[in-house]
C-alpha cells in the first residue's frame, strides 16, 4: 500500500511535488498508508490538475516547465496512439473500405484521421529528435544516462520483435480466429502499452537529467503543441465516423469486433473514442500550462 501511495504522490504536478512532495513522503513513512489514504492522494492529485494553486506559479522554472509539458504530451500521444491503433485494426477490413466509397462522409473522415496521424508523427519525430541527439551525446560520457537512452530502444526492439511474432502466428491461423490467437492478440496490447510507458518514463528522466538549449526546447513544445491540435481534430473526426458508421451502415457497424468477438464494432469504436477524448483533454491542460510560461516571456521579449 505504501508503494501505491508514493505512485499516487508522482500523478500530482511537477510544481506540487517540487514544493510538498518531500513532507507527503514523510508523512507516509510516518504513518502506513492504508487504501483510503491513496484514494485521497488521487482525488487531491486530480484536484491539483484541474485548480493548481496560484502559489505554485513560480515554483517551476521555464525550461523546466517545457520539459513537463513535452513529456506530459508524450505520454497522452502513446494512450491515444494505442487507440488509434485499435480503430486502424478496427477498421482495416475490406467491407469498411467498400462503406467508405460507398458513404463520402466515412470516407473523408477515416482519411482524415490518416493525414492527421501523419501529420502528428512526423511532428513527434521533429521535435524529438534534436533532443535525442543530445540525449545520446551525453550519454557517451555519463554513465547514469547510459541505460536510460537504452531502455526506449530496448523497449522498441522487442515490440517490434514481438509484433513479428504474433504476425507470423496470425499468418498462419488467418483461416479463423481461436482462442490462442485472441489471448496472443491481448498479450501484444499489453506489451505494448508496457513498451510505451518505458518509453515515456526513461524519456522524461532523460530530458530532466540533461541540459538542452532552450531554443531546442521551444521546438519541442511547439512540436508537442501540433500533437496536441491533431489529437483533439482525430478524436472529432473518430466521433464522426463512429456516428455516421451507426447511421449509414448499422448493420457493420453492430457486426462483431476484436479477438474472439466481445464486442460490436460500434461498442468498440466508442471505447476507443473515450481513451482518445481523455488523451486529448491531458495533452490540452498541459500544453496550456506550458504556453502559460512561454507566453509572459515571448510578450517581453
């Protein structure tokens, strides 16, 4: 319990734990935590989200908050990249692609996710990639960093390994689907929500533990904040689509969906509309925090 306790205590803002993270910590270590005292740290950690303290303003410097929010960014564009991989698997099939011909308004949503994931990919990779490029020059001559620039590509190489794997297993059972190829399927979800919080962690330690210009960090959180715009437009657009599949194509739209056929393709495409939503509503508020410490200087400036 202690440990999910100080797990509650990391979901608060930066400037929150800058500031009281240490006397939290000790009180924890004073008195066992018990399961409602981490309900309480999650309720306070959301509260702190939604109203930070105006006290808290200048507890976080500029380039520290850049950092923040780039990683803040990072981590929602991972959710959101999984569930839109699940509406890409969902709606991959042939009679999806025959409904988008068919039905102008599927058909120019569904393009337009594609563009704007596109467009967000590459702007992940811009802004990206100057930092990692001093990530791994550093990481030459610090050995603390060492393994933490590895464990992302550690963490890429063996999803792709694993996604090999389960390709070359689907191959070979495309006949039909069993329940072996739907657990694998499971499996390869998870693993790649794993890869990805490795991913985000080890970065965000990374970009913390290095000093990087700060015209490389405007980049990035400018890059971060076309992530940003393109998560919110490809959630509208998969509302969109999710709408007008129920309406012009009810019966692929109700058909079944997902290893095994749980759910109905609609069920499934509203699931991944609301991890998408969510994604997009935490990328808002922390690229807002971040523009709210860019702003006061690019005015004076």
């Amino acid at each position: 319990m202690r440990r999910l306790a100080l797990l509650a205590v990391l979901t608060y803002p930066l400037a929150f734990r800058w500031r009281y993270g240490d006397e939290m910590r000790a009180l924890l270590d004073d008195e066992p935590p018990r399961s409602r005292t981490v309900l309480d740290l999650l309720r306070g950690a959301l509260a702190a989200h939604l109203r930070p303290p105006a006290s808290l303003g200048g507890v976080v410097e500029l380039d520290d908050r850049l950092r923040a929010s780039m990683s803040g960014v990072l981590a929602c564009w991972v959710a959101f990249a999984a569930a839109g991989s699940g509406f890409a698997i969902t709606t991959e099939d042939a009679p999806f692609s025959k409904a988008g011909n068919g039905h102008p308004l599927l058909g120019s949503a569904h393009a337009a996710i594609q563009i704007l994931a596109i467009v967000a990919s590459l702007a992940l990779v811009a802004g990206a990639l100057p930092l990692v490029v001093v990530a791994l020059a550093r990481a030459r001559h610090e050995r603390r960093l060492r393994l933490l620039v590895s464990l992302p590509v550690a963490a890429v190489i063996t999803f792709a390994g694993l996604t090999t794997v389960i390709g070359l297993v689907a191959h070979g059972q495309r006949s039909q689907a069993t329940t072996g190829s739907g657990i694998a399927f499971i499996a390869w979800g998870l693993a790649g929500l794993v890869c990805g919080a490795v991913c985000v962690i080890a970065s965000r330690r990374v970009l913390f533990l290095m000093p990087v210009a700060r015209r490389r960090l405007f980049l990035a959180f400018g890059c971060g904040a076309i992530i940003t715009a393109a998560m919110v437009v490809i959630a509208l657009f998969t509302a969109l689509y999710a709408i007008a599949l129920s309406v012009d194509v009810p019966g692929l739209a109700a058909s079944g969906n997902g290893p095994l056929h749980p759910t109905s393709v609609t069920i499934s495409l509203v699931l991944q509309l609301v991890v998408m939503l969510v994604a997009a509503s935490l990328a808002v508020t922390t690229t807002r925090r971040g523009w709210r410490a860019v702003a006061p200087r690019t005015a004076r400036s």
